[in-house]
C-alpha cells in the first residue's frame, strides 16, 4: 500500500523470514529523492510490522528520530562478542 506523508510517498511493505515478519520502507520525496530504510526490525505478525514501517518512515520524512523495534535478531559476530 502506498500512504502520501507532508508530500513525501512511503511504501510500507513486510516480508517472512521463517516465523517472523520483517519491516520496510521506501520512501521517495517530492523532489524525486528516493530512500529505502532497509530491514527495520522483526515481529511476531504482519500487521505489527506494517505499522511499525509506516512510522518509521513517516518519522524518517518528520526529521525526527525513528523509534526503536522492540528486538532485534542477534548475528554470529554479536553472539562471539559477548561469549
């Protein structure tokens, strides 16, 4: 779905990686500047994630700090760090 956002469009979208859906956006501004926030977090369902894209996005197009997913998938490399 596209949402228009102070003249900015954002394209919330979800995908499924295993039993979790991953938030993105993109985000392209009135004067042609297109930014994909890329993987912004993980959740248990789709309609979570979806919200969570739009306000991310709609703070990204706000100049505001985007709020923080709730968790985040740890990687070998952080998993090595704390052993």
């Amino acid at each position: 779905m596209v949402l228009f956002h102070r003249g900015a469009l954002i394209q919330a979208s979800t995908i499924r990686d295993g039993n979790t859906f991953v938030a993105r956006a993109c985000i392209l501004k009135e004067d042609g500047e297109s930014t994909s926030l890329g993987d912004l977090g993980q959740f248990a369902n789709q309609t979570c994630a979806y919200e969570f894209a739009v306000r991310c996005a709609s703070a990204f197009v706000d100049g505001v700090p985007m709020p923080r997913s709730p968790f985040r998938r740890s990687s070998a490399s952080d998993e090595a760090a704390n052993s």
